[in-house]
C-alpha cells in the first residue's frame, strides 16, 4: 500500500509542473499569496496591490523573465515602453 500511494504522489507531482508564482513580496512583507493574487498564483490573476507590485518589479526590472521594450507603430511611430515577458 505505501509503494502505491507513494506512485500516486509522484505521479500527481509529475502533473502539477512549475509553480508559476514569484513570492518575493511575501518574503520581503511576510504577506499572504491572496494579497496579490486572486485564486491559485499559478492563474496570474492579481488584486489590485498584486497588479501595482507588478508593475513595480517590471519598472525597476526585478521580475524574472521581463523586460520593457520600446514599441513602435505601422508607421514607425514610437508609442512608449511595453512589457515582454517570456
């Protein structure tokens, strides 16, 4: 019985994969993940305060994976910064 269950977990790890959730602000604040995230962190849903933190590590380029890139029209014409993250 524990050979089984002990598959089960694994076999379930296996489907999770990555955790898609960054938790530096609940360890520099000791919040909880809700005051950024609405459901699961995996679901990149945010509140308010998870929105303009965000935004924060983006401008400050302190998230991982992103960076602000300048963005131009058909024309050429530059319209400001937007953020791409892989």
């Amino acid at each position: 019985m524990p050979v089984r269950l002990s598959l089960f977990a694994a076999f379930l790890l296996a489907l999770a994969g990555p955790a898609a959730a960054w938790p530096q602000f609940a360890n520099e604040t000791g919040a909880e993940c809700a005051f950024c995230h609405q459901g699961p962190p995996a679901n990149k849903v945010f509140t308010q305060q998870g929105q303009e933190y965000r935004q924060y590590l983006i401008n400050q380029g302190r998230l991982p994976g992103c960076k602000k890139i300048p963005a131009y029209d058909a024309n050429g014409n530059y319209l400001g910064e937007i953020e791409q993250c892989s």
